[in-house]
C-alpha cells in the first residue's frame, strides 16, 4: 500500500493524503508525489493501538455492536448524559458515543461513534491501549499509524466531500472521517454502525 501526499504548485494550494492498493487517490488538480515512506517509520510502540485494532476488527476494546445496553454499561458505568429521545437512544462517554435501538435496557448497540477534538475524553472501563490520537492529529500522521499496523483503508465516497471533508472505510467497515480546515486535514471522527439490510 502506497501513502500519497499532494503538494500544490502555488503558495495556498491545499495539501492532502490519499492511499490505496492500486495507487488510486482523489486527485483536485494538483500533483502526487509518492511520499517515501518517513524513514521506516519508527512509531515507537510494537503493539497495535486499541483505535488501529476498532478500526481493523470493529471491537473497541470489549464493545462490539449488538451488546445489549445493560452489558455496555456494566463495563463502561454510568455515562455523562443520556438523549431525550428514545429512538435511538444514545449514551455518550466523554468523546464517546453510543447508539442504542431503544431505551430498553436489552436493547443492542447499534452504532459506535468516537469525537476527537484537542482534548479526548473516554471513560475509564473502556482501558484503551497504545496511540491514543485527537483532532490535531493530521492525516498523513493517521495513515502512516494505520500502514504501520497493516490496517487497510480505501477511501470512502460516502462520506467524502470535495471541500469539507475526507472519509476512509476500513474492511470491517468502520468509517474514519478528517476534515479540511484552512491548510490541514485533521482526524474528525471514527464511527461504526450496524449495517440495515
């Protein structure tokens, strides 16, 4: 897999990241340079973070979709606020939050969504490992992560849209979201949901 910086021509030009098996990337009129892959890319930790595994497995840590609300709460405690609304209904954790079909205590989780921005907030019962990224963390800083720990990510047209943001799907279909502010690319959001049939 091949990370792909996009440099402009003239002073202002926007820069972006693409990857992908076939060398695919979106291209907005300007160049792509192969970047040399940052030395060897030393991340200093040998072990596969908790986000790089969500993202690879759709399992953060010990919450996976289709838990029931009680389980979920049983390991994560009592959240920070509770919707209004009972459908769906959603629980949320600091910068974490949780999609339920129902307020039914058996009700099963229905989508997993993580916010990031300058400060990252997860409860304690989650017991996250390894990097541990927030919303200064840029693209091309994410994707190297990602080629590290051998986790594949194909750009995502679904949530990619040409001036507000860029989304990447990974093969267990978990969607990790950047958005471009002014002269950057920053990690927005990570989201899992159930899939409707």
């Amino acid at each position: 897999m091949d990370i792909f910086l996009q440099q402009g021509r003239e002073k202002g030009d926007k820069v972006y990241i693409f990857h992908g098996k076939n060398r695919r990337f979106v291209a907005f009129g300007i160049r792509a340079i192969p970047v040399a892959i940052v030395g060897k890319i030393t991340m200093g930790c040998a072990k596969i973070s908790s986000f790089m595994k969500f993202i690879q497995t759709g399992l953060l840590g010990e919450i996976s979709l289709g838990l029931k609300r009680d389980t979920v709460e049983g390991l994560l405690g009592e959240p920070q606020d509770i919707s209004v609304s009972s459908t769906p209904y959603i629980l949320n954790y600091g910068s974490l939050q949780l999609s339920f079909s129902s307020n039914d205590p058996h009700a099963t989780l229905q989508s997993i969504h993580l916010y990031f921005d300058e400060i990252v907030e997860f409860p304690h019962g989650l017991q996250l490992e390894g990097w541990l990224p927030n919303k200064s963390v840029s693209a091309e800083e994410f994707l190297i992560h990602a080629e590290h720990f051998n986790v594949v990510l194909e750009k995502d047209e679904q949530h990619t849209f040409k001036n507000p943001q860029i989304g990447f799907k990974s093969k267990a279909d978990v969607i990790v979201v950047f958005t471009i502010e002014e002269e950057s690319v920053k990690l927005y959001s990570i989201h899992l949901s159930k899939r409707l049939r």
